[in-house]
C-alpha cells in the first residue's frame, strides 16, 4: 500500500494581512467625502435620466448612504434605486440603455448576462430588469477609500437619505 505524506505548511501572517486587505483601499481619495457623494449622485442621476429615455421610464427612487468596505478599512458611498417602464423586451431594453450610456462616455464592464454595469472615473453603475416586481433596478458605489478628519467625520455621521435629486 502506498502512503502519501503531507507537509503542514504554515502561511506567513504577512500573506493573510496582504490577503486580507486586497479588497480594502489605503488609498485616500482625491476628492473630498461630499465632493464624492456629489460625483456618484451626479453619476447616478445622469444614468437614470439616459435609461429613462430610451426606454420611457418613469417613477424613480433611489436612496444611498456611506459603508464601511470590507475588510474594515475605507469607506464607499453605496446606493440603489427602482424605475418603473413600460412593458417591452428587456434584452432589446438593455441594449438600447447600455447604447445611450456609453455614448455619454461611460464604459462599458458588463460580465453577467442581463445587465448593464458600467463606469465612470471610480464610480460603478448597474442597472437590471427586475421580472417580479416589473421594475428597473439601478445601484451604484463609488471606490474604497480613507477619510481624513473633517471628511471622515462626515462619512461616518452618514445615515440613509432618499435621493430625490435623481428625478430627471
């Protein structure tokens, strides 16, 4: 019979701290947390108002708010919304939006069939149809980032606020 013999091998800590915080951000952002906030609103606003019309939609809510990221380090300013359309073919739906998008100077990072995800500078966009509840679902997130003093003050005194600015 043949034996196999393994050799426990240990991971360093640095690779788990290096493990860990690949999905966190040291950097700190060039912007200042309101001026972020305004970029990914601004971000949402003119996605929501291209997808509008192209597809006739109407009847928009959105809310976001700030997040820690994970990992524990930085924070990102995250949000969603719902719009309502009339009925039609989502693929030939998706496409018509995700045409108006990029030709507003988006690019286009869609991997999963169905969607529409796109980005902006360090902003990223998705938008989807939604078969239960017949409505147009779109969330948006900026980057991971650190705060500094004022700006982190700012970020963590964060709570959930409707974004009414989002109607076109």
């Amino acid at each position: 019979m043949l034996t196999l013999r393994f050799k426990r091998s240990r991971i360093p800590l640095s690779v788990w701290v290096l493990l860990l915080l690949a999905g966190c951000s040291w950097g700190r952002d060039h912007r200042s947390a309101q001026a972020t906030e305004q970029a990914v609103i601004d971000a949402a606003r003119e996605t929501m108002a291209l997808a509008a019309g192209v597809i006739g939609g109407s009847e928009f809510k959105a809310g976001a708010r700030w997040y820690i990221c994970s990992g524990g380090i930085g924070q990102h300013y995250d949000g969603g919304g719902i719009m309502k359309a009339p009925k039609g073919d989502v693929s030939l739906q998706l496409e018509a939006i995700r045409s108006a998008v990029v030709g507003a100077g988006f690019t286009d990072i869609t991997q999963v069939k169905g969607m529409v995800t796109v980005k902006r500078d360090d902003i990223i966009l998705n938008l989807n149809y939604r078969q239960f509840d017949k409505v147009w679902r779109i969330s948006f997130r900026s980057h991971c980032y650190t705060y500094p003093r004022t700006d982190k003050k700012w970020v963590e005194s964060s709570v959930y606020k409707e974004l009414k600015s989002l109607t076109p």
